[in-house]
C-alpha cells in the first residue's frame, strides 16, 4: 500500500556536531530494541531510503536559511506567502498577549475558545457549508473523520495516490477496503456496482493530489456516490486558497459538494490544523465521535486567530492567488522550454513533479539542487509508488519570476550533470 504522504524530510544533510549518525553494532550494550532497529536502518541507507531533516533559521520564506546555508525555497506548502505575512504574525501575538498559549484541555473540557469558534464560523461561512470543526492537523482530522464515520462491514473506495493519512484513518476504521487504481473512474464505478444495498459505503480521495499535483474528477466522483446512496469524502488540503474563483479549492473549480471536506490550515493559510466542514448532522456527530478531536488537547487559540486573519487575507487580496498562478504558468513554460519532463495537465496547480524514478538519483539532484541554492524536495517511496521517485516543486505567490527562471537553468544544468547511468 502506497500512499502520498507529505514527506517531511529532503536531501539528507550532514549530521550536525554532537550528533552523529547511529551505527548499526556501535556500542557495547545494545538494547534488543535497538539491536532491532538498527539492521532496518542500515537497510534503508542501502537503498537510498534513508530520511533526515534539514534545520532552518529564521523565516519560513523564499528566501531562507537552512542548515545555516542561503538558498531559495521551492519545497514548501505556503501557496500565498502566508506563514510569513507580517499581519498573520500579529494576530497570533496579539492573542497570545491577551490570552496566552495553551488552550488547557480538549475542547469539551476546557480548551474551545472564542477563537475557535471564530475560526470554524467564518471558515464555514467561506466555504459555504453549515457547520466546521477546527482539529489539530489535517492528519487527526481525517484519521479522525473516517474512524468515526465508517466500522466494520462498511466499505471505503479510495484512490491509490490518497494522503497516508486517509489511507490510515480508512485502515483504522475496519471498514473493507477497496483501493482504486489512480484516478481510474471505471474503477470506482465497478466498486460501487456490486455493493450489496444494505452496504455503507464512502468514496475518499484527495481534491488535489499531495505529490503529484494533478486533481481529481469530482463532478464523476459526485455523480456516482450519489447513484450509489454512498458518501463522498474529500481531502483539499492543497486547493484551499489556490483553486476556484474566490480561493474555495477544487470543489468550487468544480462545482462539486463532497458530504465532507477536510482542508487544512498548514497549506496556503501558513498555520497549522485540519478543518472539516459539512452538515450540522455531520459535525454533531464528529464532536461525538471523532476519537483523535475528543481526546486531543484544543490548539493553541493564537493559531485559530492566525487563520482567521489568513482566511481575511485570502478572500480579500485574490491578487494573490492570480500572481500564484501566473507564477506556476512561468514554470511550466519555461520547464517545457528547457525540454523539462513535466506531466501536462488539464488544471494547473502549485504542484509540479519533476519524474527521475531512481531513488539514489533523485536525492543527488537534490543535493545538486541545494549546492546551487535551490531546496528541492527528493520524493521517495514509500510516499510514492516505488520507481516514481521525484523532484517535487511547489510554487507560491512570493515567488518572483527570476528566482523561478534561475530554478530552471539549475534544474536543466542538474540533470545534465547528474544523467541517468
Ligand atoms: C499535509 C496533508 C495532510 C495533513 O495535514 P497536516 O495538517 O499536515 O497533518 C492531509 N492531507 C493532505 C492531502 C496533505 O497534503
């Protein structure tokens, strides 16, 4: 089972001083926890599949500085050049003056503030749904929405490229699970034909793909659940503030209403947290239900009050979703001008895979990549299929044109100098 896993980690970066590396058999005692583990370590350094972090300093902009080196980010998820804006910073501060930190406890007990609820009003508002429920990631809220949604003897229909978080929520729920080749429309429509009536049964799939960008076909995706009596669920973490006229995400480019909608305030909003909205029914159900939003502690309301002036921002300045779009039309072309493989798609999105295939060689080009001052997210299994591993660039409305056009002469220069064996 694969899934599109955000994936945290790039090029593995030297390990800082003080902290060196673990060898497997370094050491005398070794626990059996650790005599365990470590023979799995040293196999996914063989494989190239080893994963570290880099550190960054400072600001989360384009211009940033990781592991103490300048360069110019194109691997993170801040469509808008929200994470950084001045007045999102000042919401944040100035509820924390007024209120402080933490929220104290789960929002049933003492955690729900003024801001929370602010937050899911004018998010539902936004997005034109009754009700929303605020979580702490998009991960809780969808391991949290499926695990209260669907049990044993219900039935999941999901794309294979979907967030390993839905793929681990639908796991977790017991329902069976059906996983449909990607994008492959037949393939739902041959699930939901030979459900038995009495069956409940879920559609669950990504609006925009995680890694590879491209989007799915939700007017079909609605069009079938609905014949079926089954429920549509959607995951729009990545169109949110990106698609659709006013910013709403795939479902308003598309003109679709999924029974639920998971969005997530870590992407274009550039806080952190997951939103769900749907019907009144829906939501008082989950505030019931939802395992991982009942027994998790409320997030601090300073972020709540950071989106909410990110969601201002968004419906108020559309130059900047235009400027986004202009910016990834500026790649594409000029990536086609170069002779840059890149998928074509009917939808453009901020999300532009650049295929390699071979894990070792996509993390020397992004090492390549970094040396030339460009961060370039190396995308390996098991957040993609094996054999897809890729560069994944990611595009934002803070980006200007020559930074983007620097990015391709070191991408085309790169993978001359690093040609497949
Ligand atoms: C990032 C992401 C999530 C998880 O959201 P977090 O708030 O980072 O936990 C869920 N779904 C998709 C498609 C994502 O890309």
């Amino acid at each position: 089972m694969v899934g599109g896993a955000e994936e945290s980690d790039c090029a593995p970066s030297p390990a800082p001083a003080g902290h060196p590396l673990p060898q497997a058999g370094e050491g005398k005692k070794q626990s059996p926890l650790d005599a365990r583990l470590a023979p799995q370590l040293d196999s996914l350094r063989e494989r190239s599949l080893y994963r570290s972090r880099r550190t960054v300093s400072g600001h989360h902009a384009v211009q940033m500085v990781v592991d103490g080196k300048p360069c110019l980010n194109f691997c993170a998820n801040d469509y808008l050049g929200l994470a950084t804006d001045p007045r999102v910073a000042e919401a944040a501060k100035r509820a924390i003056s007024n209120g402080g930190v933490g929220s104290t406890g789960s929002a049933l007990i003492s955690g729900y503030d003024a801001e929370h609820r602010a937050f899911e009003e004018e998010y539902a508002d936004f997005i034109g749904r009754p009700r929303a429920l605020l979580f702490s990631t998009g991960t809780a809220a969808n391991m949290g929405v499926l695990k209260a949604l669907l049990g044993r003897g219900d039935v999941v229909i999901a794309d294979e490229l979907n967030h390993a978080s839905l793929i681990d929520g639908a796991r977790a729920s017991q329902a069976e699970y059906l996983r449909v080749p990607h994008a492959d429309l037949a393939g739902y429509e041959s699930a939901l034909a030979t459900l038995e009536p009495s069956r409940f049964a879920a559609v669950v799939t990504d609006g925009v793909f995680s890694m590879d960008g491209d989007i799915a076909d939700l007017p079909s995706l609605a069009r079938l659940t609905r014949a079926a009596g089954a429920a549509l669920i959607v995951d729009d973490v990545h169109g949110l503030g990106v698609l659709g006229e006013r910013g709403r995400g795939s479902i308003e480019l598309l003109d679709t209403e999924p029974d639920v909608l998971i969005n997530g305030l870590g992407k274009a909003l550039g806080c952190a947290g997951g939103i769900v909205a749907g019907s009144e029914t829906l939501i008082e159900f989950l505030i019931q239900r939802a395992r991982s939003w009942i027994f998790s502690t409320a997030p601090p309301p300073a972020i709540a009050a950071a989106a909410r002036e990110s969601l201002r921002i968004l419906r108020t300045e559309p130059e900047r979703r235009a400027k986004l779009l202009a910016n990834v039309h500026r790649f594409i072309a000029g990536a086609r001008e170069r002779g840059l493989a890149i998928p074509e798609r009917p939808v453009a999105t901020p999300i532009q895979p650049v295929m390699v295939g071979d894990d070792a060689r996509v993390m020397a080009l992004s090492n390549e990549l970094m040396r030339r001052g460009f961060w370039v997210a190396g995308i390996r299994p098991p957040t993609v299929p094996r054999g897809t591993a890729r560069l994944r660039i990611t595009l934002s409305a803070a980006h200007e044109f020559g930074q983007i056009d620097a990015l391709l002469d070191a991408l085309h220069d790169s993978l001359a100098v690093l040609a497949p064996a």
